[in-house]
C-alpha cells in the first residue's frame, strides 16, 4: 500500500482486561497486526513480563504507581533484532493500552532507549472511553523533532470486530 519503510512499535496487555474479559491476544495487538497487514510495516512489539497473569484492579494500582512514581519498567528484546535498524523506516506507527491518561510506563522505556526524532509517527491507542488521553502531548515531548501526526484510537472492545475503523483510518493517511 505504501511506497514508505513502515514499522508498528507496540505494547499490548493479554489476560484480563477490561470490557473484554480474559483475552489470549491483546487489543493492542490486533490492532498492530491490522496495521501491519494493511501497510506491509515490520513489527516490534515491547515485552515484558511484569504484568503477566495480574488481575485487573492489581493491575490498574501497579499501572497508576509506576505512573505516579514514573518508573521505567524493562522490556524484553531489542529493535536491532528486526531486519533493518530504525534508521530506515519513514514511518512509525507507536501504540498501546491507555493507562492512567496515557500509554503504559514500559512505553516511556522505549522513548528513552529509540531515538524517532526525524521520523513520521503515528500514535495509536486502545481504550475504553479514555481515547488517545495525554498520547499526543506524550510522544510529542519524547521526540520533539518527529513529525507527529493526528492519532488514532479505538475501544478495545470493538478491536475484534471493527477492523474496518481500522482500515478506514490507514487508507486517510494516504501513505
């Protein structure tokens, strides 16, 4: 679809969500894969393990804690695993959960390790009633030299059935 080098950098929660219940595959990441599958972008998706298996309201006091403390929690992996470094993707399209106003803490881990100023990002979120919270201002303060274009988002709860919102978005973009 593109004539751009397109990379989907996400984070994305499975187990129990809200809305959605207890999930194999995380709003996030399906939302990545539609991406992915409609612009022909590489992906690399932020691991880590911290979260597995929580419960919703632990999860969400964990969530509001590193948050509140900004802590950066690890991820797992490294960009430099994918076929091409991050110097040669045009576009990249950054997205996750909301938390707390906005992307998950281990994000801001990858803000601080990957350098996209110079780049044309896309930020993208999944949510429920939380839209793209303080995303916008967020990625705009991590790499104030990219061009930051309007985000998008999605309740997570319509991921597995709306993809068409999805495709509707990625063909406006006329990449």
């Amino acid at each position: 679809m593109t004539n751009h080098k397109c990379l989907v950098v996400f984070f994305s929660h499975a187990g129990e969500n809200y809305s959605v219940g207890n999930i194999q595959v995380g709003n996030t990441k399906i939302v990545a894969d539609y991406i992915s599958e409609l612009t022909g972008a590489d992906q690399f998706e932020i691991v880590t393990h911290k979260y597995d298996g929580m419960a919703y309201t632990p999860l969400t006091e964990l969530a509001q804690e590193e948050a509140r403390n900004d802590e950066r929690p690890a991820f797992e992996g490294q960009l430099s695993s994918l076929s091409e470094a991050v110097s040669n993707y045009d576009i990249i399209f950054i997205g996750g959960p909301i938390w707390w106003g906005t992307y998950p803490q281990v994000m801001f881990t990858f803000f601080d390790t990957y350098d996209l100023n110079g780049k044309t990002i896309y930020p993208f979120t999944t949510h429920e009633g939380s839209g793209l919270g303080n995303v916008m201002s967020d990625v705009r303060k991590a790499y104030p030299n990219a061009d930051v274009k309007p985000g998008f988002s999605i309740y997570g709860h319509e991921v597995r059935t709306n993809k068409a919102k999805v495709e509707k978005w990625i063909k406006g973009l006329n990449l």
